[in-house]
C-alpha cells in the first residue's frame, strides 16, 4: 500500500506569464536568502519574517479601499489578509527571542521591508493576481526552509531549547514545548498561507484570464 502523500510538500506548477513571472521572482530572492544566510535558520527566520508580513497587510488594505470604492463585500478576503499579517508578525515576535538579530540584519531588515513593500504595493496594484501567486510560491520555499530546520535540529546540529513563553501562549503549547515544536506550529502557519494564496490567485485567473 502506498503511503499519503505528505501535505507539506505542495508545488503549484506555473501555467502561464503571470505564474512564470512569480516563480522566477521566488527563486532569485531564495537565492540571495541562501548566499546571505546559509543555515543561520534562526537568523534567516527574523529577517525574511519580517517580509513575510507584509503582502497580507498590503493584499487586506488594498482589497479594502476596493470594497469601500466599489461598494460591495470582499467575500472575506480582507479578514483572511489581515489575519495572515498578523500571524506573521508573530512568528517574527517569537523568533527574536530565539535567535537577536545583529546590527547588520537590523539595517537589512529595514532596507528589505521598504523595497518589498514598495514593490509589492505596485505589483498588487498591477495584478493582484500574479501578487497572490508570489505570496504562494515564497510560502512553499518557507515550508521548505523550516523542514531544513527541522532536520537540523532532529539531527543535533541545531540546539532545541525550550519553547519562548509567547510561543507557548500564541499556539497554546505544552508548557515543557522545545523549539522543535515552534517550528512544526510555524511550518503548518506557512503551508495555510501557501494554500490560501494560491486559492486566490487560482480564484482571481478563473473570474478573468486578463484579471489585473
């Protein structure tokens, strides 16, 4: 008998330009993640967290000024955005207490966030449904990056200390948690957010095939 396949493992094979477009964009940023970081995961989890919230924050306020200018419901959109926003702020909240960013990863952090920002803003604008398909693709490489960690840590190259209190708090884990376990919650927060953004961007190609 064959076994599942593991839900973790989900790539969205590009179809066209717009798909093509945001892969190419996941790759070229992965790259430089990999240069600059190398296994630095706790490192790399601050500063690419920090990115991480910002389409949702950007999708939710966007989908909002479109609501109120159009005059109709968002079918949920806006709540789910802003939601993922937030969650990602706490993977970044919690990672802090597990690996303080340098002075040098605090100026990258600063730099990263107002150039993704701006390019985002503009990208959304341009086609929200391409924007969606990026959000999805950099979702599947942080699923990926944390099942690196995971490795790391199960095979004692990485320490596995005890879970941060607001880790505990946030997915209501074991008192006696270890970061293993924060990395598992945070991994299956990225491979929501992977699917809810593809779920989008699949949404937005079915309504118009041209939809900006």
């Amino acid at each position: 008998m064959s076994s599942s396949p593991d839900p973790l493992v989900v790539h969205h094979e590009p179809v066209d330009l717009s798909d093509r477009v945001a892969l190419r964009i996941t790759r070229i940023l992965r790259f430089f993640a990999d240069t600059f970081f190398s296994r630095r995961y706790g490192h790399r989890a601050v500063v690419l967290e920090t990115v991480a919230a910002v389409p949702g924050m950007v999708g939710g306020m966007l989908r909002h000024m479109r609501s109120l200018r159009r005059l109709e419901d968002d079918e949920g959109w806006i709540h789910t955005l802003l939601a993922e926003a937030e969650n990602e702020r706490m993977h970044l909240m919690t990672f802090i207490e597990i690996a303080r960013p340098t002075l040098l990863e605090r100026l990258l952090i600063l730099a990263a966030q107002g150039l993704f920002f701006t390019g985002f803003l503009i990208l959304y604008v341009i086609s929200s449904r391409t924007a969606h398909r990026l959000v999805g693709y950099f979702e599947e490489e942080a699923v990926y990056s944390y099942s690196e960690y995971l490795a790391e840590i199960d095979a004692g190259r990485l320490d596995n200390p005890p879970a941060p209190r607001i880790a505990i708090d946030y997915w209501q884990l074991p008192e006696d948690a270890r970061l293993r376990d924060v990395v598992l919650a945070v991994q299956a927060d990225e491979a929501g957010h992977r699917d809810v953004n593809h779920g989008f961007a699949d949404s937005l190609a079915a309504r118009s095939p041209c939809e900006p």
